[in-house]
C-alpha cells in the first residue's frame, strides 16, 4: 500500500503483459494505492516536496524479492 502524505506522485504499473496503469496520488484527498504482487512499479514525482509511506504485508527480501530489469520481469 502507497500512501502520499505531502505533495502528487503519479504511479505507472505494468502487469506481466505489459499493460499499463496510470495512477496519481496525492496528500490533498488522501487516497492510496494497493498494488498486487508480481507488478513492475515507476513512481515520479509530480510535486516540488514529496512524501510517502509504504506498507507491506511481509519482510522484503532484496535478494528473491526485486527484479532490475523491466526485460527481466516480463519474462516472468
């Protein structure tokens, strides 16, 4: 879960067929973002001063849990 605590982020997710989602969150109507597993995520800034808070259901594990490459990921 994403929540923008001060300023606007826009949030792009591309699920494994690489179709993509634009979002926007801002601190203004308090909204948030839930994003499932298995999404690849770009966040940008969209404000001068930004601030966010991420919430996780379980302890990440850089090593088996992140994938650096957008090739990589859609090729899972």
């Amino acid at each position: 879960l994403i929540v923008c605590l001060e300023g606007r982020i826009e949030i792009k997710v591309y699920n494994s067929n690489n179709k993509e989602y634009l979002f926007e969150i801002n601190n203004t109507n308090k909204n948030a973002l839930l994003l499932p597993k298995k999404h690849w995520v770009i966040l940008k800034s969209k404000a001068k001063y930004n601030l966010i808070a991420v919430f996780c259901d379980f302890k990440y594990d850089k090593k088996n849990d992140y994938i650096n490459s957008f090739k990589q990921f859609l090729k899972k």
